[in-house]
C-alpha cells in the first residue's frame, strides 16, 4: 500500500496524498500549504492520482475533494494561480514570508 511523502527542495514542495482517506488527504494539504507558506516556498505541488470511478459516481475521491475546494476559493485563495492537471495540482503561492531554509518534512506537518 502507498503511503504519503513529502518533498521540499527549498522552492517547491511536492506532497503526494496516495494512500490517505479524503479527509487525512485534505486535512495534510492545509497543513502542508500553511508551513510552505510560512516559510516562504513559491510552489506546492500536490499529487492526488488520477480518479479511477466511473463519472457520475458517489465516492468521493482525493481529487475531486480538493478540486472541490479550489471551486469554491478555499484552496485557491492561498495561491496567486492554480495549475491542475490530471494528477496533480499546482498552487503557485504568493510570497509574503521571507524564506526560510529549513527543509519541510512530512513530520513537521503531520
């Protein structure tokens, strides 16, 4: 089974939600987007998977969750623009923390 990992290179931070339910996922990419933020990182680029229910399906999916929340301006209004793509999203934050070199780790925001 996957589990979730994170990646920050000092500009850019990549979380990959694979194997968290939907609400752990959104629960961790606030907590992610909030740290990357504070310390200054440009991008967070998040990694949900690509969807495999059918259209017109019930089950509530990472994906659609956090696409949900980018509809109604939570998640986006954090980001100056959003780049969503099938598997991933995007947010290109603005900046108003000076940068803060300490690398983020999954630890720090679980």
């Amino acid at each position: 089974m996957a589990t979730p990992t994170l990646d920050d290179d000092g500009r850019i931070v990549t979380l990959d939600l694979h194997g968290l339910s939907v609400d752990e996922a959104v629960d961790l990419t606030y907590s992610t987007l909030r740290l990357a933020e504070d310390r200054g990182r440009n991008r967070l680029k998040v990694i949900h998977g690509s969807s495999t229910t059918t259209q017109g399906a019930q089950r509530r999916t990472i994906k659609r969750a956090l696409h949900d929340l980018l509809d109604q301006g939570d998640l986006a209004s954090h980001a100056s623009s959003v780049l969503r793509s099938r598997d991933t999203l995007t947010l290109v934050l603005d900046l108003t923390a000076s940068s803060d070199p300490s690398r983020i780790t999954l630890r720090d925001v679980w």
